[in-house]
C-alpha cells in the first residue's frame, strides 16, 4: 500500500515542482531583465540589448544628482535601522515578557503598517512634518521610514526572546546582575542574531522605499527610488537601469545574509545543545 502511495504521490510532487519552477520563472524573468539593459551600448531602454558597455556605470558614477541620491538612501536607511532598533527592541521586550492586558492591541499596533495603506501613511506624515518643518530633510524621512519598518524588526527579534530560556536571565538577577546588565551580558548577546537580522530588513526596507519617499524629499533630499521614478516619469534616461540593479542586487545580497545568519544560529545553538534557545518551561 505504502508502494502503491508513493507512486501516486510522485508524478504530483514533479507536476507540483514544475509549477513552481515556471511561476518563479514568471515572476523573476522581468526583474532580471534589468541586469543586461544596464550594460547596454544603446541610447534608449531596450531589450534586448543592441551593443555591451559600461556608458550608464560610468554615467551614474560620474553623476553628482545620482551619488547624492545614493548618499541620501545610505544616510536615511543607517538612521531608520538604528530608531528601528531603539525602540524595536523595547517593544518586543514589552510583548515577549510583558504580561499586560493589552498585549494583543499593542502587538497590533506595532504590525498596523504592514497593511495599513502606505499612499494614507504618506499623505498623514507629510501634513504632520510640515507642521514640524522635517520635510526634505533626512531626519524627517528616516523617523517615516521607522514607522514601515518597525516590524520588520520588532518581529524578529520577539520571535527570538521567545525562544530564550528566561532562567537564563533568572540566574544572571540571582546572582546580583541588575536588569540593564543582564540585558547587555545576557539577553543581547543570545538574540544576537535577530538583531543583525532585523538591521537588516530595516535598512533594505528604506533603501527601497519609495512612496512615503515622494512627499517628504525635495531639493537636495532626494533618495535613489525617488530619482529613478524622476528619470522614468520626466525622461528616458538609461541610468535608472544602473540604479534598478544595484537596489536589485542590494535586496539580494541582504537576504542572503539573513540566510546565512540563520543558519549560523541553527549551527549554534546545535553545538551548544539548546540550552540557552529552549523553550522555557
């Protein structure tokens, strides 16, 4: 019988496979479009591309607009990843350990941008920075770009405190250590990947952000999204091909990292038996 299954099993676990592969194929193929036409000879966006050279490297390189973009995005994205870990870390600390009664609102909260309308989160922040004049200015856009990408890194970091035995924590206070402390000796050090982990989705999520980013740059505030859709909508310039594979690339390279930090994690707490990732009791 369990023969019988397993070949009744296998032509749908191939189909199923093959499914997959040609729907991924479908939606990456566009994006990895890009790539080529960035190294294309011609004056124009076109696929395929007629000649190869590295004209719109060199242009996007030797461009003061575009580096200056690329300076702000860098600015921005450092300054949101590190409000997203200030105050990322103290919530998923209150929703970890917390035992109040609002827990669930306050957890609802927090994961609200998510599907909140990012076009009304727009508009909402531009009415109420204007009013505190941080429109295009790069402190304005990163405390923006903080409320999309707090749960990004809340969430992570409270799926890791979840995973830490708190007796841990217990023995560090019983031994005379203060809260703060076995926070720092203790606590962080154990979640020590998450944190990298959700550094990490904070940064790509401002870096490629782009919404929110129209109402609140201008002047010299403007972010490599906000200069591609520029160059898109009031000219065809070949350079936001340069720009769409390096955001492309970027993205890339960061889940990457995300994988391999995982993994490094997994590996550890394997050889360290568990101990301080176990589930407490």
């Amino acid at each position: 019988m369990s023969t019988t299954g397993s070949r009744l099993d296998r032509p749908l676990s191939v189909g199923l496979k093959i499914w997959v592969g040609a729907v991924s194929i479908f939606l990456i193929s566009p994006i990895l479009m890009i790539i080529p036409m960035s190294f294309s000879s011609g004056r124009y966006l076109e696929f395929p591309p007629p000649g190869w050279s590295l004209q719109w490297y060199l242009a996007f390189l030797s461009s003061p607009e575009w580096m200056g973009s690329l300076s702000t995005s860098i600015i921005v994205a450092a300054l949101t990843t590190l409000f997203s870990l200030l105050l990322g870390l103290p919530a998923a600390l209150a929703l970890a350990r917390g035992r109040f009664t609002f827990r669930p609102l306050f957890f609802s909260a927090i994961a609200l941008p998510i599907v909140f309308p990012v076009i009304a989160l727009a508009v909402s922040l531009y009415y109420l920075f204007s009013l505190l004049h941080l429109i295009a200015t790069p402190l304005g856009l990163a405390l923006a770009h903080t409320v999309l990408a707090l749960p990004v890194a809340t969430i992570p970091l409270w799926a890791a405190l979840r995973q830490i035995d708190q007796r841990v924590e217990w023995q560090a206070l019983s031994l005379g250590a203060t809260k703060l402390q076995t926070l720092a000796t203790v606590t962080i050090p154990l979640i020590s990947p998450a944190m990298i982990t959700a550094a990490l989705f904070a940064f790509v999520t401002s870096f490629d952000e782009v919404v929110v980013a129209i109402f609140l740059t201008g002047g010299d505030t403007v972010t490599l999204p906000v200069r591609i859709w520029q160059g898109l909508r009031f000219e065809i310039d070949p350079t936001v091909t340069v720009v769409a594979s390096f955001l492309l690339v970027t993205s890339v390279a960061v889940l990457a990292a995300v994988f391999l930090i995982e993994r490094f994690a997994a590996g550890s707490v394997s050889q360290r038996g568990g101990i301080a990732w176990k589930p407490a009791a």
